[in-house]
C-alpha cells in the first residue's frame, strides 16, 4: 500500500520542507473528509465517545438494579425491556459503552505502539536485531490467535485488565510485518542518510524521521486492531472468559445467552448488544476503509479518480 508522506523530513531543511508539508497535510484532511466512508465511520465512533463518555445524559436508572418487572417487553419506559431479574436492558447498554469503548482503544493504541517500535525498530537495525525481530513476529503470526487468547483467558484472571493484556498480546504482528517492510523502503532514503551524517541517534531517527512519514500506515494499523478487537473482545465475553460482573456488550451477551433470551421471547436483551457490537465495528472498518483508498488510489471509486485527474 502506498502512502503519502505526511511528516516532517528535517534532512530537506529549512522553509523548503514546510511548505510542500503543510500542504500535504492539507491534500490529506481534504481527502479524508471528502470520504463518504469516513464521515460515516467517524459520525458512529463520535457517537457512541459520547454516549461512553455521558451516558447519565440518556438514562437515569441504575443499570445494576433489579428493582423492575421481570423480562418485560419493551415500552416508553424500559425502551428494550428488561432481563430475568428485571434490569433495565437499555440502561445497562448505555452504561456497557463505556468499559467496551476503553477495551477497545487502550488496546489498539497499545498493540499499534508495539508494532510500530518492533517493526521499525528491526527495519532500521538490520542484521542480527532484524532477523531476531522477525522472528518473533513471525512466532506470534502463525500461533493459531482464537485457541491462544480461550487459553490465556481461561487460566489468567477475568477482567477488564486480563482482556486487554490478552489482546495486546495477540494483536500487535500483523501490523509489525507491514511496518517493517514501509521501513525497509525507507532505510536508503536520502533524508536518513542526511541524519546519519549529522550524528543522529538511533532513536531520533526512529522516532522524528521514520514514524511521521508513516502517519496514515499508522492509523490504518489503528484502525485495523480496533475491528479485529471489538469482534474478539465481545466473542471471549459471550464465550464466558470474561467477568459476568462487569458491564460490557459482550458480557450482556453471554447474560443473555446463558439465560436463554431467545428463547423465552426477550429478543432485545440478546439483540440490542450484538447490534451494537455491530455498529462499533462497522465504525472503525469504514474509518480503516477510507485509510486504505486515502494510502491506494487504486482503490478509490473511478468517479472520484477521474474528477481529480479532470481538475
């Protein structure tokens, strides 16, 4: 995938770089914006932030009392009725945003920072560093993922915190692979071997020259590691490897599942997280989508290549 050079590149020097960067970054945010695929996403994602960030603003009701009817059906007052021990359905998922949402990013930052320093790290060092970092990313691409994380999940304490540490674990090769091999592209650049003259250190290279180059790499690895965790975060929950007492969508499932919703009639309670799982996901894949034709023109709609071409 090929992908436009966002950063800074110090080794041009001078007002000569800044200009053509800036409006880089302006041919990229007008780019992005004008997605119809990226509006979509971020108008999902900026919704349910905000639903995470207040969800007192929709629901008043405590979404651990069981003070309601049980398993009534919905209405004006319980919007997606309640469960077996009468819980406000639709108060639980509210409050359930929040925990899934933070799930989700603190471990799509963390599995991305991971990939970005392996990857680059064994791209720019070469020799033993890289065979040896190759080598473990290599390890974790080819251990079956959905067996590993029942595994850890099953023997490692449940929690919020076991599922993010089982998830970093598991979601961070992929991206290093591609990484490392936009690094390799990069190692005979003219700017780096500028910056190698100039004594730079490793590190500054690393992380002032190579990274901001690969801005929009970056954020589809973001992306990309949020869709695979939202699916995989909620799935572990309904399997039963996460804690039933803490409010998720996918421990509204498994509440769901194991007190048979479906079949006593509560369509909703089981429903209502599984589409929002859904939505979630459906969010971050279209953000992730628009990335990619951002980073491919080969990937864009003909119409939309042929208006630029036309101007």
């Amino acid at each position: 995938m090929a992908i436009p050079a966002i950063g800074s590149n110090s080794a041009l020097g001078g007002a000569g770089v800044s200009a053509p960067n800036t409006s880089a970054r302006v041919r990229f945010l007008r780019t992005l914006f004008s997605s119809k695929k990226a509006t979509a996403g971020l108008v999902i994602i900026l919704v349910i932030s905000f639903v995470a960030a207040f969800p007192g603003l929709l629901t008043h009701d405590d979404p651990n009392a069981a003070i309601y009817g049980i398993e009534q059906g919905p209405s004006l007052q319980h919007l997606l009725g309640t469960t077996l021990v009468g819980q406000d359905v639709f108060c639980q998922l509210i409050y359930g945003t929040r925990l899934t949402l933070v799930i989700v990013v603190v471990v799509s930052v963390i599995a991305t920072l991971l990939s970005m320093i392996i990857g680059i790290t064994a791209a720019y060092l070469g020799g033993l560093a890289d065979r040896s970092l190759s080598l473990l990313t290599d390890i974790f691409l080819i251990i079956p993922t959905l067996p590993l994380l029942i595994v850890l999940a099953f023997y490692l304490p449940s929690g919020a915190s076991t599922m993010i540490l089982v998830l970093c674990l598991t979601s961070w090769a992929f991206q290093a692979r591609q990484l490392r091999s936009q690094g390799l592209s990069l190692r005979s650049r003219d700017f780096l071997a500028s910056a190698r003259v100039r004594g730079e250190r490793p590190l500054y290279i690393v992380l002032v020259e190579i990274v901001p180059t690969m801005t929009s790499l970056l954020a589809a690895s973001f992306l990309g590691v949020a869709v695979y965790v939202v699916g995989f975060a909620a799935g572990l929950q309904f399997l039963g490897l996460g804690n039933s007492s803490e409010l998720t969508w996918g421990t509204l499932l498994y509440q769901a599942q194991a007190n048979d919703a479906l079949i006593s009639g509560n369509v909703w309670w089981e429903l209502s997280p599984g589409l929002a799982v859904a939505l979630l996901g459906a969010g971050f894949a279209l953000l992730n989508y628009a990335f990619d034709e951002i980073g491919n023109p080969a990937l864009r709609p003909a119409r939309r290549r042929r208006d630029r071409s036309a101007s």
